[in-house]
C-alpha cells in the first residue's frame, strides 16, 4: 500500500508482520524479500529502519531510487517494476517499496523462489514452485499430460461406466461418444491422455494409486491388510468394505419392521475421509495412502500436506476458501455425484462424528502428508448408555448435540445438523417426555438444554 506519513509512523510502531519488513540498507536481501512478497499477498518494506523499529535513515541521490528500481527490474525473472517513496521521520531519511502480488507466479530472484510466510521470507519447494505455477494458469497437476502412459492402459469399460453414472446422477444423456466427453472434460489433450485420465481409469495395477489398509492389533502387529492399486473410482468401495469387515456392530431395535445395524464409527465420516484422501492426495509424492484400523481408532494418512496455504486452525474453523491440489478429479468427482460441493468435507465428518456421540476427529498435518484420526471413545458414554433404552440412535445423537451445544432452537439445530425440522420435532418431543432436556428462556432468543 502507499503510506501517508501517519500510517508508515503506525506500521514502523506496530512492527514487521506478514505484509511489512524493515531494512537499514537496500541489499539483496532486499530484493529476496520483494520475490517473497511478489509470490505472496504483497507488502512494503521499509528502508532505513532496524530491527527494533528504530530509525536509522538512509542517504538518498536524485537517481538512487531509480538506481534501486532498476536493479530488482533486473534481477527478477519475470521482472517486477515496484513503486519507491521517500518519507523525512525524524529529520531523516527513509524509503518505502510497494509491491504488488503478481498475476503471473512464481518470480525468482537467482534462480532461488521465495515466499512470505508470517514475518519471515521461506525458500520455496519444488511443490510449492509448481503448485503456484498451476494457479497462474489456472491448471493442476492432473490436467497435464501423462507422457508414460497410453490408451492401452486405460479401461473403456470404466470409462463408459462412469460417463453413465454423470448421466444418472445430471439425469441426462450425453450425445457424444465417450471419448469426445472425456475431451470436453479436458481429460484428453492433443490426442494423448491427462495424469487425471490415468488415475480415473487406468486398467495396470497402479503403483501411482497404491493405497494401503491394515488392521493392527498393536503398532507393529498387523492381523489383515490389504493393497488396492486400481483406478481411483473403484478404490473408494473396496477401501470402505475393507474397513466395514473389520468395524464392530450392533443392532438396534426402533419400532420399525427391520433392526437397524449400528457401526463403532460412523459409516458417512469414514467415506468422507476416503473420497477426500483420493481427491487431495498429492499424486506426485512417493509415498502411499495409508489407514491403519486399531482397537480404540481409525488413522488415515495422505501424502501431500494442506493444499493453498490452509492451516489446520482454518480447517477445523472452516474459515477458508476451498482450494482443490487436483481440480479435474474433483470436478468429475462432482459430476458424477461422489462428492457434492468443493470445501464441505470437513464440516461433514465433524457433524457425523457428533451425530455418533463420538469424540471430534483429529486433523493434524504430519510428517510430509496429513492425517485425520477417528476415536472410538463416545462422549458422556454413561449418560448415553442410559438414554438409549428406548431411545434409537437418531434420538440419542441430537441428544448429544444438545449437551454440547445448549440454547438452541430448532431452527439452529436444523440448519447445524442438516435434519429436517419435523423430524428434529419429533425426536425433541421425545426427549422432553424421557425428561432428559427442557426448553429455557422465550420462543424466539432461548433454547434447548440438557438436564
């Protein structure tokens, strides 16, 4: 930004912070900070001040400011042009270069690329490198050609079957052949398969795709396990059937002609978790997906950490805007009905684990992927254990939801848990008759509690 004198005077008081730096001297450590801020959301920094917010000062030519331009013009490929100002505090000189986030990423100083990262300047990986190349031309990895494989690698038959199921599920019927579709969908590029074409319906056992599940008994005791290295669409099935076989289960019994068989872990979060891991998996990284199924927990780990700059406290919050490592997985993903919208898988597995009256999944990124972790542990076990005698697990759950999120109405609750409001009517009447909650304060501000 331009400062007026006020606003430098604030930001030299305020200190060095995400968008601002402080320098005695224009050096090339200059320059590497205004790469750093070019590949980021811009910044200034401010010349001729130290560390600790003093003012130092600078002594200033008619042409050093144009000799300073021209020296960052030259030493950035692509090159920036920045703007310069100079500013009198304190009877002294100091100068100010803006600089502007650049549309066309990443700019490098020495064929070094930098990036700013809180209030320090981070060297940046060759992912990172490429993944800010991606965005500028609004492309992903899986969108590039795959050079190493062919159309005989790549079954018709899952081809077919998946332009069926986008038929289905669009409740519509494509006029061209399939291979004219997989064209449209940008899956095929000047005749020659994409990375996303591969891995949606490559017919090779997959090395690219390898995803392994074991069920341990211990952290080195493993009791079954299996490698599934198909294409992506079939690994999400046979992943959940393989954690199914290996879940606990009880049947309960609602009044309805059929027992409803309950799982130790809620089946919606645990398709969550597979179908995010598959569409966020950094393809290019070595390493495999891996779930481990213990006694007390479920592991699930991805290579590849958060994608777009997400911290894990965003994540969880889901203050963030969704950005997508394989963007043309994700949309066919969505044509075909796997996933419904970009950004909702987290929320969704946060209010599957409350809806089982399960403790929160944990999201951590690690080692050089991330991972979430479900608990098998149930939150106030001994209060739900004494509701659900009569009570099904629908019931059981709001009833949790409730004790952990008081004073709300079911309008909240409704829009919280995605039930509908009759339904919420219905389980809530019961709960008031098993006097488990009660209703406090008036019709429009108050809420429900539990006793």
């Amino acid at each position: 930004m331009i400062f007026n004198l006020q606003e430098l005077q604030n930001a030299i008081a305020e200190g060095e912070n995400q968008t601002v730096e402080f320098k005695t001297s224009f050096s090339k450590e200059v320059i590497e900070s205004i790469v750093a801020f070019a590949n980021a959301n811009g910044g200034s920094i401010i010349i001729g001040i130290s560390d600790d917010s003093k003012i130092v000062g600078i002594t200033l030519s008619s042409e050093t400011l144009k000799d300073y331009i021209n020296q960052i013009k030259q030493n950035t490929q692509p090159n920036i042009i920045v703007d310069i100002n100079d500013y009198i505090l304190e009877d002294k000189t100091v100068a100010v270069i803006n600089i502007q986030e650049q549309p066309i990423k990443p700019i490098a100083y020495k064929n070094r690329y930098y990036k700013r990262v809180k209030n320090s300047n981070h060297q940046m990986s060759l992912d990172e490198i490429t993944n800010e190349h991606f965005k500028t031309i609004n492309a992903s990895w899986d969108y590039c050609i795959d050079d190493r494989h062919d159309f005989n690698d790549i079954s018709m038959d899952k081809i077919i079957n998946l332009v069926e199921k986008i038929e289905k599920y669009q409740d519509k019927i494509f006029d061209d052949d399939p291979m004219t579709i997989l064209r449209k969908y940008e899956l095929i590029k000047d005749g020659k398969l994409t990375f996303g074409a591969y891995l949606l319906f490559t017919s090779n056992v997959s090395a690219i795709t390898a995803f392994q599940i074991g069920r341990f008994k211990s952290p080195t005791d493993i009791i079954d396990n299996i490698d599934i290295d198909t294409d992506i669409i079939t690994q999400i099935d046979v992943a959940i059937e393989f954690i199914k076989k290996h879940l606990m289960t009880e049947f309960i019994i609602t009044g309805e002609p059929q027992r409803t068989m309950k799982y130790d872990y809620p089946l919606g979060a645990i398709r969550e978790i597979v179908i995010n891991m598959i569409v966020h998996r950094d393809y290019r990284d070595s390493g495999n997906s891996i779930i481990k199924i213990f006694d007390d927990k479920i592991e699930f780990f991805n290579p590849g950490k958060l994608y777009g700059d997400i911290t894990i406290e965003q994540l969880i919050s889901g203050n963030y805007a969704s950005k997508t490592r394989n963007r043309a997985i994700a949309r066919i993903f969505k044509e075909a009905g796997i996933i419904e919208r970009y950004g909702s898988g987290i929320a969704r597995i946060q209010n599957e684990c409350r809806m089982h009256g399960m403790s929160e999944p944990l999201f951590e990124e690690f080692s050089h992927g991330f991972r979430v972790t479900l608990f098998k542990e149930k939150i106030n076990e001994g209060i739900n254990e004494g509701i659900n005698e009569g009570i099904n697990e629908g019931i059981n759950s709001l009833y949790v939801y409730i004790q952990n999120n008081p004073n709300q109405r079911i309008s909240q609750i409704e829009k919280s848990l995605n039930i509908p409001a009759k339904t919420l009517e219905r389980w809530i009447k019961q709960l008031k008759e098993d006097d488990v909650i009660q209703y406090i304060g008036s019709k429009k501000t108050g809420g429900y509690v539990a006793k």
